[in-house]
C-alpha cells in the first residue's frame, strides 16, 4: 500500500490539531491508545505526523478517524489532508514485504495439531477395551462348550472302592464257581447207592485295597497335574468358589495346593495325569467322555 510522505505540513497540522484537542481534554497518551487499542508509539506518530511508521494508508486513514471521533472533532479536514499528501506521491506497484507467504488460516492448524494426539490416544483406549472384551468372551465361551460337552455326572469320585456286586479280579461277586459234573458212574444207573463227592469251595481273591492317598500336609492337598497335550482345568472349594481356572499347556506340568473340599473339572481329561499327595488319581472315564469330575473330602 502506499504511505504517506514523512514530515509533510498536511500531516504536521492534523498530527498537532490532535495533540492539542487531547491536551485541552487531559488525556494521555496512554489514555487515547487504550481507548482505540493501539500502541502508544502510534498514537504518538499519529500527532507528530510521521504516518510512514504506520501499516499503510488504508489503516491511517483509519487511526484518523477514529481518533477524530474520540476527541469529538470532525474527521473530514484531517482525512483529506491525508489524501492530499497520498495523491501527490508515486504510487508502488510492488507488494509489501511482509505480503508474501501464504496468508495464515486461524485456528486451522492449530486445531488439528491439538486434536490429533487426543483422537490417536482415544482410539488406544478403544482397542484396549475391545481387546480385554475379547479375551474375556473368548475364555467364558471355552469354559461354557466344556460343560455344555460334558455327560452326565458321574457318581463316584476317582479313588474309591467299586460298588457291591461289581466284578472283582478274579470272577464276579458272589459267583459260585462251576463245577464240573461228574462222570456217569454205572452204579448210579443201576440204582445203586454211592457217596456223591461234595463240591470243593474255590476260594475267591479278594480286590486289593485302594492304596490311601499319603496325608495332607498343613490340612492341604497337593494337587500335581501333568498335560501330555492341552487341557483346561478348574478347582472350586466348598462354596462353589473357583479358586484355580488354568489352561495347561502340552508338556507342562503344575502344581498346586488346596484346601479340602474342593470340586474338580479337567476338560481333555484323557491326555492329563493327576497325582494328589504323591498318588495317582483315576478319572474314571468310559466311553467317549472326555471331561473328568472329582471331588477330593
């Protein structure tokens, strides 16, 4: 924009008739450049009449005015003397220095540098949720396909002895052995009387004792679980309370200590080996069950 020659008399008279009308009022410099939001430099080359220290003409003519109307004076002599001393200079044709550059977009880039940490760490917080979701759906659906997969209870827990009237090593409880029948004697068809030999008892062998599991130390059992391949298992106490839900891995081989009475459920039963206080434990399993159920008083 074009500025204003300094030091010329059109600008020297509205500088001074400035000055004097703010002094007749007892106004400060200070005063006059709060009052219009200016710098007090300013407002001092406004009344001494050297426009060229400010922006340009377009905003002179509007420190002027302003300024005018805060003292209560008429603007019109002042602004056309300004534009007198304009229109007797050469105009420049070249752009301000400070012009070139792209022109600043406010609030733009600020915004989207303040926003993007905010939206990167909220979708942090996102994942870590559907995350943690996810892995607690997946280990509850596991848990809920082993039970939903299991037989029907199963009535006697691993250890004890077979019921009355099961088949014993030797033969079935109770079984007579047989006897073979004796050979057609001709005296006996002939009608004659003859000693008839009694049959000799065989005598059974009894079922061996279960061994005793060895004594719980410090009134806890100690529970060894050895997994030829992978399984899931649960321990529960007397309230129905899991107190151990692992996932043993193939290979691996864990130990653990319980209070009695506790409930136990291995999924994949037929691939873990089970030892409590130092004695293996029978699942029991028959058929095609492949989850165990064991109660250890």
């Amino acid at each position: 924009m074009p500025q204003a020659p300094a030091g010329t008399p059109a600008d020297s008279s509205a500088g001074e008739t400035l000055r004097r009308q703010r002094e007749a009022l007892g106004l400060s410099v200070s005063e006059v450049a709060n009052s219009l939001k200016l710098n007090p430099r300013q407002v001092e080359a406004l009344e001494s009449g050297r426009f060229d220290q400010l922006p340009g003409a377009a905003f002179t003519r509007g420190f002027l005015r302003n300024y005018a109307r805060l003292l209560k004076i008429d603007p019109a002599p002042l602004l056309a003397g300004l534009q007198a001393s304009v229109t007797s200079e050469t105009v420049e044709l070249s752009p301000a220095s400070n012009a070139q550059g792209d022109m600043p977009q406010v609030g733009r880039g600020r915004f989207r540098r303040s926003v993007i940490p905010g939206v990167l760490a909220a979708l942090a917080l996102f994942g870590i949720v559907v995350a943690g979701w996810y892995y607690d759906t997946q280990r509850k659906k596991v848990a809920d396909e082993l039970i939903a997969s299991a037989p029907a209870p199963v009535g006697e827990a691993a250890g004890m002895p077979p019921a009355a009237g099961a088949p014993t090593q030797e033969g079935g409880a109770g079984k007579t052995p047989d006897v073979a029948p004796a050979a057609a004697d001709p005296a006996v068809a002939q009608g004659t009387p003859t000693a008839v030999p009694l049959p000799v008892p065989v005598k059974v062998d009894e079922p061996a004792p279960a061994p005793a599991p060895a004594a719980a130390v410090g009134g806890k059992d100690r529970l060894v679980f050895d997994f030829a391949q992978d399984a899931w298992i649960e321990v529960k106490d007397k309230n129905g309370k899991a107190v151990i839900t692992k996932l043993g891995k193939a290979g691996s081989r864990e130990e653990f200590e319980v209070s009695p009475p506790v409930a136990v459920v291995i999924g994949n039963a037929r691939s873990v080996k089970l030892e409590r206080n130092g004695q293996p434990v029978d699942f029991g399993l028959t058929g095609k069950m492949t989850i165990a159920r064991l109660k250890f008083e």
